[in-house]
C-alpha cells in the first residue's frame, strides 16, 4: 500500500517517468506525451481509451510502488499497441483479456518494469500470438464452456481451478480489471493524428532497440503491416498471369529477323488458369477453415472464363486418396468436400516431392495453406502463396514466396 496524497502519488509517478527515460526510452515518450488525470474509475486503478489515461487514487492504494510501476507500463503498452482501437465491434470484457494476455507477456520479457500484481493474468500458453488470435481463442473457449455444463457449476470452476504450472488459465479473468475504455467518439483528426505521431515515435525508438523488445515483435508487426484480402491476391495474381507475355523462340522477334538475328518473341500466357492448393490436413487446422479458403478460390477463379484447381491435402504424406480437381466445366461442389483430418505432423516437403512427378509448370500457382508448422527443405516447383494462420510462422517463409496471414 502507498500514501495516495496528492505530493506523494506525484513523487511517485515522477520516479517511474525518470525510470522509464533510462530503462524503457519508448515508454518515456509516451508517459510524458499522454494526457494523465487522477480521478475514479468504474473498475481498475489505471484506465485508458487509447488516448489518455485515468488514474483512481484510492484503487492505487491497493498496490506497493513497483506494482504500480508495472501497471502504469501495462496501461502505456495497451496505448502503443491501439488495443482499445483494434477492438472494433468484439465483446468488451473478452477483448480487454486478450490485451491484458498479450501485454503481461510482452511485460514478461522486459527488465526493471516493475512487479507485476497477483491480480494480473498470465498464460503462457498464448506465447508469440497477437491479440486479435488470443481473442478468438478465448472467445472458442467461452463457447465451449458454455455447451453442456451448468453455468454456474462451469463459472465457479473456471475460477478456482488452477493450472499445474502455477499460472492462470487465460479464461480465469476477473472483470473488475478490465482496463480499456471506449474509444471516444469525438476525437478530431488533429488529436488523433497527434497521437498517431507519438505513437510512430515510440514504435520507431523501440524498433531500434528490437533484441531488448523482442517481446512486441508479433503485435508490432500485425500493427504496422496493413490486412491483405485474401481474394484481392489471388485476383491480382490471376489477373496479371492472364494478359501475361510469355518469351518464346516459337513466335522469333521479327524486328531482328532481317539482320540475320533470332530473338525470342512473345506470346499470350495459355488462357487457362491453373491453381494447386496444398491444404494442411494435421489436427491444427479446422474444416472451417478448408470450407472458408475453397470458398474464396472458387470464388476468384470463377470470374474467368477457362480455370483448373487442384487441391492436395497433406500431412505426413499427400493424401493421394483425395486430391480433389474442379475447372470452369465441372466446378467444385460444397458438399464433394471431404478431407480425413490427421493427429500428425506437417512434411510440406511431401507435397514438393509430389508435385515434380507432375505437369506443373514454374508459371503455375502453388497456393498452401497451413498453421506454418513446419520447414522447407525440397525445391520449390512454381511460383508459391503462403496462406499462414499462424502470425508468429509468417517471416519464416518470406523468402520462399508471397506470405500473408490467414484471416478470411
């Protein structure tokens, strides 16, 4: 407990702002940038709506100095990281336990941050994931929580029972922490774009110290990289391979021809377009997920006039069994679907292998999808798309091909 008089709460905060100029530079800048108020809140001690931070003095009082150290870095981290922003329209309560999971954790990694309160959730489980993948698994948690059990003898077991390891269960939640505010909706585009500012400048400070944040690469690099649609790559890729010109030595240029020299000429790419999906068939990606993806494939491919898709589910092995073909004259049907799904592993390699023994050609398309467990050691055949769900899995594969996250 501290003494929340009003000259004692300053020393304090000044302390932990001259801290954080020396040990945490990026958190300096915002904690000397963001407008802070002393006054009560609904339910934790620190509060924030993205834009400015409130402080209850008498919920402070709960706390020792280097907790309070630490929730004033937790809060600053929920700021730079636009988690009340990137809410959106997503359940509140569940939305604010994702950010805390996330933040903790980055926490985690950081020396002389303080101590973190009892109070505070952790699960280590949710390691190297952004809030937005945390969010939708607490949010399949809840939901299967809530099948078959009784809510209240399920609710007083969700908050009782421990993990072995010592650590909370990322459901174990309780409200009265809940930290983010709504983002107000009168914000000017001068304040916004104030902040936007100081955020850039801390996100800039902090990239240049990365081995010391470490921690925030994943929620950095989901915050700065813009969302790809999946269906505008494809349709981007498809339209560029469709007025393609193709060098050939069949069609020679003829400029050169009367000099006596034989140049290739070019030729239209063949008006068919060819797709091979490899689908990821082990236990980590649901049928969800297969339905999803042929959806927006078949989608795509269907605003063309001539297309052929092969799909190969893999694992361990190609499952030779059911490779699934469709074109333009025999399009696929939802309810031909049938992939066995696997307890095992991933070996991409298997489907490379695979793939040589075939007629595809380096002009092709090779779209894989997959939680990105696994590595590559085989060749690869064509060009290749990677559709990876996993966010911490997307800089292994960049200099393979195109990557982008899976968020259809």
């Amino acid at each position: 407990m501290v003494n929340t008089s009003s000259d004692a709460i300053e020393q304090i905060f000044q302390k932990i702002r001259i801290s954080f100029l020396f040990d945490h530079p990026f958190l300096s800048v915002l904690a000397l940038s963001i407008p802070t108020t002393f006054e009560p809140n609904e339910l934790s001690a620190f509060t924030t709506n993205g834009a400015k931070i409130t402080i209850d003095l008498e919920k402070l009082n709960r706390y020792s100095q280097e907790e309070i150290k630490y929730l004033y870095a937790h809060t600053l981290l929920h700021i730079v990281l636009k988690h009340p922003s990137r809410a959106k329209q997503r359940d509140k309560e569940l939305w604010n336990q994702a950010s805390d999971v996330v933040v903790n954790l980055i926490l985690q990694t950081f020396k002389e941050i303080g101590t973190m309160p009892s109070d505070e959730i952790l699960d280590h489980e949710m390691q190297e994931k952004c809030v937005e993948e945390v969010y939708e698994i607490l949010e399949k948690k809840k939901e299967e929580n809530k099948q078959g059990n009784d809510p209240d003898e399920q609710d007083s077991k969700v908050k009782t029972t421990p993990k072995e390891d010592g650590d909370k269960e990322a459901f174990v939640y309780d409200p009265s922490k809940r930290d983010i505010d709504q983002v107000p909706s009168d914000s000017n585009s001068t304040e916004m774009e104030k902040l936007d500012s100081i955020i850039v400048q801390a996100l800039t400070i902090a990239q240049r110290n990365i081995s010391q944040y470490a921690g925030m690469a994943i929620e950095v690099d989901t915050l700065i990289k813009p969302n790809i649609d999946l269906h505008d790559v494809l349709k981007e890729y498809l339209t560029s391979s469709f007025f393609e010109k193709q060098s050939t030595f069949s069609r020679p240029n003829r400029r050169f021809i009367s000099k006596g020299i034989y140049l290739p000429g070019t030729k239209k790419s063949d008006e068919l377009i060819e797709l091979y999906i490899a689908l990821d068939s082990s236990s980590s990606v649901t049928m969800d997920e297969y339905k999803k993806f042929l959806g927006v494939i078949k989608e795509v491919c269907e605003s063309f006039y001539e297309y052929k898709i092969t799909v190969l589910p893999f694992e361990r092995e190609v499952q030779v069994d059911h490779i699934m073909e469709f074109d333009s004259l025999t399009p696929l049907h939802e309810d031909q679907l049938h992939i066995p799904k696997s307890d095992g592993g991933t070996n991409f390699d298997a489907v490379l292998r695979y793939l040589k023994n075939t007629e595809i050609r380096s002009n092709n398309l090779l779209v894989v999808l997959s939680d990105g467990e696994f590595d590559i050691f085989e060749h690869l055949v064509c060009q290749t798309l990677f559709i990876i769900s996993e966010q911490k899995n997307l800089k292994k594969f960049e200099n393979y091909g195109r990557v982008i996250r899976f968020s259809i």
